[in-house]
C-alpha cells in the first residue's frame, strides 16, 4: 500500500467487525503534549474507562494495577554475564525517579514506579560498541509485580537489548530509555507471556543530538497488554523507528499507544505496526500519536498500522494522529489500514490446491515477512516466524 | 484421459428472501482434449455451475452428482478438487494481499503435486509461460492480484492453468474484458496447454471471438439453471447471429 501525506486508507476497512476509524486521538484544542506527567498518583485518578487515553482499554481486568497499595511478588530476571562497558545496578525509589528521562504518564506506570522497590539500570558506558545482544528474561510466577527499569546508554555507545516476558503475572513497569549523544540504541520487548497474563507497560525513550533508536514491540502472549511508548525527540537529527508485531487470538485484548514528539529541527521518525487476530473476541487497539513542535523544522515522519482479521467477531482499533504546528518540514504522513482475510480470499487459494491451514499461513507469513525483517536482531527474527506458526496452529485447534 | 461427468445438478442458493434454486437439472460430459463452450444470457448460471464443480462454499447442492473419472467429486473439499485435477479460471479473480506471485504459485503447485518443485526447472518454466503470456517477470513480486488490471488477472489465471496443469479446467469468461491483442495471447496459452496436457476445457463465454481462436468441439446454450440445446461450433455463429430470444420466450 502507498498511501501518501496526510491520508488515511480506509479502504480495507469494509467488514463490521473489522474496525478502522480516522478519529482524533486528542480533542481538537488539547495537544497529546499537554498530558500530565507526574510520580505523584494523586494527579491521576484511577481510570473509568472514558477518559481519552484508557477508553479503548480493558480497564476491568487493568483494575489492580491501578490500587496504590505494595505488592509482594517479582519478576524472576536472568542475564548473561554482562560484557564490559555494561552494568546492571540496584537503584533507590528517589534516584531512579531523578534519573528517569520524564515522569509517568498515567496511573499505571506511576504506580509501578512508586511501588516497584526502587529500579533496576542497565547502563551502557560511552563509547561501548556491544556486538551480542544483550537479553534479559524476566519471568513471572503469577503473582503481582511491579517494576522500574533505566535503560541508559552513553554517548557514541551501540547496543542491542531484548527484553522478553515470559510466565505469568499481574505486572505494571515503567521504563526510561535515555540514549545519548550519537549513540544507537535497538531495543526489543517481547511478550511472550501465558495467556492469563496482565500487563501495562509505558515506556519513555528520549534522544539525545544525534541518537538512534530502533524500537521493536512483540506482543503475542498475555490476556491483557497495554503498553504505551512515548519518543521525546529532542536532540537535534536524533532518529527512531519504532516496530510493532501483535498477534491477538480469543480472549487476547492487546493495547499499543505510540506518542512521536518531535520536539528539535531535523529529526525523523518511523513507526510501522502490523497485528494479525484471530478468533471471536480478540481485540486490538493502536493508537498513534505524533506532534511535530513549532521548533521541529525539517521533521520527516510517517507512521503506518496494519491489521489482518482471520475470523469473523474479532475488533481492531486503529486511530493514527498528526499534530503539526510548523509548515516547514520534509514529509509527514501516516496511513491506516485493516483487512479481512475472508473467504473469497480463502476459496481462490483453496481452489489452487492449498489447504486451509496452508492457505492462512501464507497470508499471514506475507503480512508479517517484511516487518521481522526489521527487528535485526537475528535469533528474534527466527525465532518469531516460528512463533506466529505455532498462533495459528492454535487457531486451527479453536476451529475444530 | 479423464472425464468430468455432471448429472442432474440442481443447486441453490441462500438469499435474504430464502432459498433461490439456480441450476435446475444439468447434465454434460467433457473428456480430456476436448473444448465445450457454454454461452447463455447473463444470469443463466453459468457462474453457479463453474463455481460448484469448484465447491464454493457458497453453494448449496440439492441434488445430482459431478463425477471425475468415477470419483465423486462433491464429497471432496475445495483444495481436494482442485488436487484432483480441477482448476477454475475465475470471472473475478480475487486479490490476496501479502501473498507475492511467486510464493503462491510454487505453493500451489507444490500442493497440487504433493512435493515441492525442482527449483531449477521450475524457476524456468514460470518464467518462459509467463514471457508466453506477455505478463513483465515484475508480477513475480507482486501481491496476488492486487491492483492487476483486468485482462493482467485473466492473464494470471491462465498462468496458473499452464503451471498446475489440471485434467478439467472451467474457463468463466476468461475472454470478457479483453482487447483484441490480449484475447489473441490468452487463447494462444489455453491452446498451448490444450496441446502439451490434452486438458479438458469447459469454456463459459458471451462472446463468439474466441472461439474464433479456441475451436469448441460441443456448444450447450444455457438458458435458466440449465442447457437448452446442444451443438457443434456451428451454434454458436446462429446465435452470434439471433441471440438467445428463441430460448427465451419458450422459458
Ligand atoms: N447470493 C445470491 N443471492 C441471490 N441471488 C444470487 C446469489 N448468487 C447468485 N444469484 C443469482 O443466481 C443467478 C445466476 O448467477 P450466475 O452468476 O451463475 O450467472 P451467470 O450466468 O454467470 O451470469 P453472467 O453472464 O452475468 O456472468 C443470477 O440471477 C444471480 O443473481
Ligand atoms: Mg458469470
């Protein structure tokens, strides 16, 4: 699809169940930067539901995380022996808050911050150039978590960090990524969680002059997941590209808000969503935000969302938007689109010989091919495509 | 040789209003080799028919029997069918986004075989039918379909047609849409294929220019879910000539 400036392509957005809708994120004369941003919980009520940033949510099953109360349990972490130039240290509650990049953004993650017991910093000295990916497994028991993480990566410094989730819990984080000057960040959280998990995510990355960002989001486990990512562009020809792969089946409810502030002259932004659902109540909601500051000249951005429905009752939300308040920039954009995969679809492949299991595999392999090839990290990239087989192999069981 | 036996086919469908009854009685035989032309008024069911030898889903069979060299074809699934050796040129070819040309058809015909292809002979005999049927080596790498123009899709199926090589192929209206040049290079294909795998051709059109270049052995007028008459090619010049009123007002 070439969907050029300023459009949203709705074209394929003919189903009922299958949901696409242009509508403004933001009410006309609020600015998405105007938000609060705070540790202090008593500056966000606990969620009904209708407010603009929770009214797409599953605030039902979010409810405990929205409780100002201490929790007991963890996330059991494992790490490789780190290599040099990289540290991992303990944090207070009140430094962590200093060296966060910004202060939450909602509820959630201000009381994942207050209750988390203090934060973990994975720190990057200036000027490491780290050839293996750093990966870090946090696991959960089942029980209630709480966490707050400092990703921070020094000046002129080159890492990749994944991040995958795995078990089960009832776990909100908060998590500053701070990459400095000309330094090149690829971080990569992977969702791989049981499906009676419940997870709320925000995660704040700002750049630095010159710093590179490649952001990767995999959500296929989970009952509820909502993350929320904000990039605070605020170094002069800072870049980032944020990646998304969703995969919702029955019973899944995955939330992806994005927020791209372009905040300084010069820099660019990428986001590209895709989200494939299957099965009578999977839902998924994207939410793109993006405001190009009157400071931001020369500001070059585009932000896309895909979706592909594989059966009938199963909803994505898709709701891009662009503020812009300077006319001098060099090309904005965003387009939006979700398809069914229907049963014309489905009979012309079949007809060729092509088993229904093959046939589904073909066109969802093809809508995600492109976007797994982004995550560059190779032992992700493979392991991935491996992964969404095995979703659908699940699908096929729900058939029968 | 293979033969493709209808009898009897009545078949329906379920609209708002209730069940509507399409095919009212058909019977036709095609062996390998040959070519049946079936013309008929829009509406008559031609497309029903094509589509439920295929097994759309969307049809319902009430009664009557389609067999392929003695196997029953309607108890098989759709891919089953078509891995028997049934292959439907669509009138609308549909578009699969995300699905490259190239991938589909090797998986296609790598279904239709039950084992992958030989890379090497493969890659050439895609190549060389497709420069046969002037289709740019670029729609390797397109989308199913997506945003082809009508005579490319019809193009397309006949590609597929020469690739997978079935025993029975339907043609619904391959020839609708087309300029004269690409008439000319689609009929070359279907009687290229024709000759290399002596298919057998069922041949739905409304026009007689094609058969101009595909010579039908049988022409079967079908007129209201079923074939009012039956002939050699010369049926269809009379009806080039009088249109389908004679059949009309007797209906
Ligand atoms: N889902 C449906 N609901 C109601 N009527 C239907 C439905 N599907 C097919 N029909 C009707 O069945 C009849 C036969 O349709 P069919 O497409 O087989 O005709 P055709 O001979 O191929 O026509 P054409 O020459 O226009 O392609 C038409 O009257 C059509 O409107
Ligand atoms: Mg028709």
């Amino acid at each position: 699809m070439t969907t050029t400036d300023l459009t949203t392509d709705h074209s394929r957005a003919t189903a009922d169940e299958a949901h696409s809708h242009g509508l403004a994120s933001t009410p006309p004369n609020s600015s998405r930067a105007d938000r609060d941003k705070s540790f202090d919980l008593d500056v966000f009520p606990v969620p009904s539901g209708r407010e603009e940033q929770w009214r797409f949510s599953a605030v039902r099953d979010l409810a405990p995380l929205f409780v100002d109360q201490p929790v007991e349990g963890s996330l059991a972490w494992s790490i490789d022996a780190l290599p040099a130039g990289v540290r991992l240290t303990e944090v207070s509650v009140a430094d962590a808050r200093e060296r966060s990049v910004s202060a939450p953004g909602d509820r959630a993650s201000a009381i994942a911050a207050a209750h988390s017991g203090g934060a973990r910093a994975l720190t990057v000295a200036p000027g490491s150039v780290i050839e293996k990916p750093i990966t870090i497994t946090m696991h959960g028991d089942g029980s209630e978590a709480r966490g707050h993480l400092l990703v921070e990566i020094g000046a002129n410094a080159e890492v990749s960090v994944v991040i995958e989730r795995t078990g089960s819990a009832t776990y909100s984080e908060f998590i500053s990524v701070d990459v400095g000057q000309n330094a090149g960040l690829n971080l990569v959280l992977l969702q791989t969680w049981e499906d009676d998990a419940v997870h709320s995510g925000e995660v704040h990355a700002k750049l630095s002059r010159d710093a590179r960002l490649r952001g990767s989001v995999v959500t296929l486990g989970g009952k509820v997941v909502r993350l929320n990512t904000t990039a605070s562009l605020s170094g002069v020809g800072s870049s980032v590209d944020l990646f998304g792969l969703y995969f919702a089946d029955s019973g899944q409810h995955q939330e992806h808000q994005l927020f791209v502030d372009h905040m300084v002259p010069n820099c660019r932004s990428r986001v590209t969503y895709k989200g494939a659902l299957a099965g009578a109540s999977a839902r998924t909601v994207w939410i793109g935000d993006v405001l190009i500051r009157k400071e931001a000249e020369g500001t070059d951005t585009y932000e896309l969302n895909r979706n592909l429905v594989l059966t009938d009752g199963a909803r994505a939300d898709s709701v891009p938007n662009l503020e812009i308040e300077t006319g001098l920039i060099d090309g904005a954009g965003h387009a939006s689109a979700t398809g069914r995969f229907d049963e014309e679809q489905m009979f012309y492949l079949r007809s060729r010989g092509i088993s229904e299991s093959e046939a589904r595999k073909l066109v969802v392999r093809g809508f995600f091919a492109d976007l797994i090839q982004e995550i560059g990290v190779p032992e992700v990239e493979k392991g991935l495509m491996n992964a969404i087989e095995l979703e659908l192999d699940m699908v096929e069981a729900d058939d029968e | 040789m293979s033969t493709l036996v209808i009898t009897d086919l009545h078949v329906s469908v379920e609209t708002p209003e209730g069940t509507k009854e399409i095919l009212r009685g058909v019977d036709l035989t095609i062996d390998s080799g040959h070519v049946h032309a079936i013309m008929g008024p829009n509406g008559s069911g031609k497309s029903t028919l094509a589509y439920s030898i295929a097994g759309h889903p969307k049809y319902t069979i009430t009664s009557g029997t389609v067999t392929l060299d003695g196997e029953d074809v309607l108890e098989m699934s759709v891919d089953e069918r078509a891995k028997a050796g049934i292959f439907l040129a669509m009138q609308y070819p549909v578009e699969v986004p995300g699905v490259s040309v190239s991938n589909f058809l090797r998986t296609a015909k790598t279904a239709i075989d039950g084992e992958a292809p030989k890379l090497r002979t493969w890659v050439k005999d895609v190549k060389s039918s497709m420069a046969d049927l002037r289709m740019d080596s670029s729609f390797a790498e397109r989308n199913v379909n997506e945003g082809f123009s009508g005579g490319e899709k019809k193009r397309h199926e006949i590609l597929q047609m020469e690739l997978l090589q079935p025993k029975i192929a339907i043609l619904d209206e391959t020839d609708s849409g087309l300029d004269v040049d690409a008439l000319r290079i689609v009929s070359e294909g279907v009687n290229r294929v024709k000759d290399k795998t002596n298919v057998g051709v069922l041949l739905i059109t409304h026009y007689t220019r094609i058969l101009n270049y595909i010579t039908p052995d049988f022409v079967h007028v079908f007129v209201d879910g079923r074939v009012a008459e039956q002939g050699g090619p010369e049926l269809a010049e009379r009806l080039e000539a009088e249109g389908y009123d004679r059949y009309l007002t007797k209906a």
